[in-house]
C-alpha cells in the first residue's frame, strides 16, 4: 500500500518575504508537500493571538511567490490564527506537520509564551498537528550574517522525529549563528534567557516597552545556558492544560 505523502505548512511570524521562512520551507520539500502561509507582514511579539487584519472576521489571503518552494499565500492575520485556520482545512486538507520560523532571534525560556512563531506551534498543536517551533539565536540588532541553510540543516534531522511523533507534539528548537550548529541537546525551559523586557514610564501618559540584554548566571541545562554554549537545544512544549494539582480536595462519598 502506498504511504501518503505527509502535508506540511511552514509559517513564521516574521512576515512571507523572511528568508528564513523561504530556507525553512526549502528544507521541508523533501519530506512531504510543503505549504507555505504566513503572515503579509511582521508580527512578532504576538504569541497565540487570533487577530485577523479585517473586520467581522474575515481573513484577506493573496498569492506569493516564494523562492525556492513555488508559491505560498500571504495572510492578513497573526500566525497562531493562520495555522487555527490551516488545521481547519483552510488552506486545503489538514496538515500533518507545522512548521514555525525560522525566526530571526532565538525564543527560548519561558517568554516563549508571548512568541508569535512559538505560538503558532502551541495552536497547531492543540488542534491535532505536530508541530516544530524553530529560531536562530541572534543578538538584538545583529547587521551581520544569518547562517538560515545550517539552521535548517538540523531541522532536517528533527523532521523525522516529528512525522513519526503523536499528533499533537510540539518542539521548541533553537539553532546557534554559526556555520555548523553545535550538537543537538534535549534542555528545559529557563526562568529568562539573556535577553528579557524592559518597561519604562514615559511623559505624556506613554509607557515604553524594550528588548534588554541582561547579565547573570544562567541556569544549567535550560535551553538558554546550553545555547549560550554553543549547543542546538530541542524543548517539548505542552499547551494550555489544567493543573489537578491545584484543584480542592474533593470527597469521593
């Protein structure tokens, strides 16, 4: 019996023209018939968030060409609702995998939480895809180099992993600026990474919300210090769930 070809989307939250979403979906042709659906432009910053660009809900969507993959459609909407959208069939049938980034800037610890290309996996996740969020760790207004086809490289040796994982499945990997990524390292999530938010009152009622880089020892085996290593690190991430820990002691009379 012949094997269905897996359905792959690769989105990002960096807009349809970041070479790193066309390296990310250059990479992915291989393994399975790759779509491409991302926002018109940049969003970061915006975790899960649903917000299409028009009102009563509707969704604009034009066609893209993207270098290397064919084309792809440019979406009016934030790339959690893009990839809602695409496990609901909007885009033709359900994709099997989705793939997020590669973002421009590394998403690890827990403020992975407010990261447009990370909450795109959470939400393709909780509606039945596996899914992989994937970024390479720069520093705040980097001019120079971004290594995308070695990045990539490693989400090449993830792919498998994920096609052969449950549905549902959800990866956080981040990929060092260099040449030739460091070895791959499962790691937990750190308190904070390197770079953290700066908030700072302003005249005239305006408050200024920054990117800093902070000092400090980092904690060991979180993808944060092993990224700052120089290691690859892959982090499993489960969505909104509750805790049963927390809930009263109940009688079971």
């Amino acid at each position: 019996m012949r094997r269905v070809r897996p359905r792959i989307l690769v989105t990002n939250d960096d807009g349809i023209d970041s070479p790193g979403l066309h390296a990310l979906a250059r990479c992915a042709l291989p393994f399975g018939d790759v779509l491409v659906a991302a926002p018109a432009t940049e969003v970061s910053g915006t975790g899960a968030g649903l917000m299409a660009a028009t009102d009563h809900r509707e969704v604009a969507v034009e066609r893209r060409a993207v270098p290397g993959a064919g084309y792809g459609y440019a979406v009016a909407a934030h790339p959690g609702l893009i990839a809602l959208i695409a496990c609901h069939d909007g885009f033709g049938p359900r994709p099997h995998v989705v793939l997020s980034g590669v973002n421009r800037g590394g998403n690890v610890g827990r403020g992975v939480l407010h990261s447009g290309t990370v909450g795109a996996a959470l939400t393709a996740g909780i509606n039945g895809a596996r899914a992989l969020a994937m970024s390479v760790d720069l520093p705040l207004d980097y001019p120079g180099e971004v290594h995308w086809s070695a990045a990539t490289a490693v989400v090449a040796d993830v792919l498998p992993l994920m096609l052969d994982a449950d549905p549902g499945t959800t990866f956080n990997l981040n990929v060092p600026n260099a040449p030739t990524p460091g070895d791959l390292r499962w790691a937990t999530l750190a308190t904070s990474g390197r770079v953290q938010s700066s908030v700072t009152s302003l005249r005239e009622g305006k408050i200024a919300v920054r990117s800093v880089v902070v000092d400090g020892e980092l904690e060991p085996g979180t993808d944060a210090a092993l990224l700052a290593q120089g290691y690859s690190t892959i982090t499993p991430l489960r969505s909104v769930a509750e805790a049963p820990e927390l809930f009263p002691v109940r009688s079971t009379s």
